[in-house]
C-alpha cells in the first residue's frame, strides 16, 4: 500500500500517544474547588496556583506528532470533509 493510496480504515493512535496529561491532578483539584465554593472564591487560589506552576515546569511540547485530526480527514478522501464548500 503505497502512501498516496486511500485508506480503507481509521487507525487509532498508538500507545505512545496514550498518556496522561502532566497536569491532570492539579486541575481537576481547581475544578472540584471552584464547583464547590464558586468561581469567583478565595480559597481556590492554592489550587489555582499550583495549576500555574504544574504548567510553567511541564514545558510546552506542543502538538504530539500525527495528532493532527485535518491530515488524517484527507487521508480519507471524503468529499464532504475535504471539500465542505462544495457540498453546502
């Protein structure tokens, strides 16, 4: 199967790509914070805090590799995806 070929199914991402996110606990600790006491409340500023700082020390990776949803959609050649103008 050449590269230029049509796929004839969806491949889901390896398990490389499967991971956590590096900040997972931290926000759903500001999450349930903010559900509890309000968005606007003082005492999740800890929880805020941490978030940032969980952010600033993880470094942006940006997007993971082959994590783009367009190139895979063209991949396809649907024409209603590809082209959606066209079929409006």
């Amino acid at each position: 199967m050449s590269a230029s070929a049509p796929r004839k199914y969806l491949q889901l991402r390896p398990r490389a790509f499967l991971q956590t996110a590096p900040c997972a606990a931290e926000m759903t600790a500001l999450f349930n914070c903010w559900s509890a006491s309000g968005i606007e409340g003082a005492p999740c500023k800890e929880a805020a805090l941490n978030v940032s700082k969980c952010i600033a020390s993880s470094g942006g990776k940006g997007a993971a590799k082959g994590a783009n949803l367009n190139q895979q959609l063209t991949r396809l050649q649907i024409p209603a995806v590809n082209h959606p103008r066209r079929y409006r």
